[in-house]
C-alpha cells in the first residue's frame, strides 16, 4: 500500500514531535521564570524608610534565576539534539545522551525551584523563632512577581521530568 505508514515510523514520528513540543514549552516556562525574576524589583517606605526589594539580593534567588537561564539554552541545544539524533536515525544510543541531558536539567531546575520555594515561604510568612519577619506584606507586587516566576519554573521542571522519562523509556533498548 503506497499511503500507509508502518506503525514503528508513525509512533517515532509521533515521539518525535511530541519531544519538540515538550521542549519548545520547557524553553518558555524557563525563559519567562528567568526573565520574571531578573526584572523583578520594588521600592516601598516600611515604617518611613525607603526599601528596595530585588532578586539579587537573595544568593537562592540568584541561583534560581541562573538555573532557569542554563535551562533555557540548553532546551535549545537539546532541541538541535533532538532534531539530529530523533528524526534520522532509531538509535538507543542517541536516546541515552538524551536521557543523561534531560535528568541534569531536571536536578538543576529542581535546586532553583528548592531554593526559590524556600526564601519564599520566608519572605511571605517569617520565622518567628528566628526573628525573621514576613515581607511579602510590604512589597505585594515583587513577592507575585516570585511566586509566578517559581510557578513557570516548576513547570518547566515537571515537563523536563517527562522528557527524562520518555527518553529513559526509549533508552532502554541499548544492547550491550
């Protein structure tokens, strides 16, 4: 039959542009998270002194935002990389390298989300014990502007965890 596809090259036609897209997504959550946080400042008078609030002033903020950058251009290299490795060739092998990428963009984004998540709940809620009091209720707009940014990043790092596991599904199938 000249117009069917066999079904092996229709579900790795499928599995290839559902990798695109899942890292096409990845790429904008990141990119939007790093670009939230990095532009991310407010001035306000507490208790009659002017105050700015910014992310560099937090070394976990940083690293956030930092850690969204690298995984937002390394979801391009992995895009080439999908480009090359899955749609030419069914190589377990190239599945692999794949795999190795996705899980090391997975822990980073999951240390910035970490980080990020944990000055957060600081900043919105203090500790008393430590004498640390809430911020968020003096600068509303830049403790928003965090949690949106956390949100996309979280985001990005649930969509690299399925890239890691549909690459690890595919890796699988290395002969050793």
């Amino acid at each position: 039959m000249a117009g069917s596809v066999s079904p092996p090259l229709k579900t790795h036609k499928i599995f290839f542009l559902m990798q695109i897209f899942l890292r096409i997504l990845s790429f904008a959550a990141s990119l939007a998270a790093a670009w939230m946080m990095l532009t991310n400042k407010q001035t306000a008078v507490v208790y009659g002194i002017l105050v700015s609030a910014s992310y560099s002033y937090s070394s976990a903020f940083k690293f956030f935002a930092y850690a969204n950058i690298i995984a937002c251009g390394f979801s391009v290299l992995s895009l080439f990389l999908a480009c090359i490795f899955g749609y030419k060739a069914i190589n377990p092998k190239s599945y692999f390298v794949m795999f190795i990428h996705d899980l090391m963009i997975s822990v980073l984004l999951m240390a910035g989300c970490a980080a990020a998540t944990a000055v957060g709940f600081v900043g919105k809620y203090g500790v008393n014990e430590a004498g640390w009091l809430p911020l968020c209720d003096h600068f509303p707009p830049f403790c928003n502007r965090c949690t949106m940014a956390t949100g996309l990043s979280y985001v990005s790092f649930l969509l690299y965890i399925l890239l890691t596991i549909i690459s690890a599904n595919k890796s699988r199938q290395i002969q050793v």
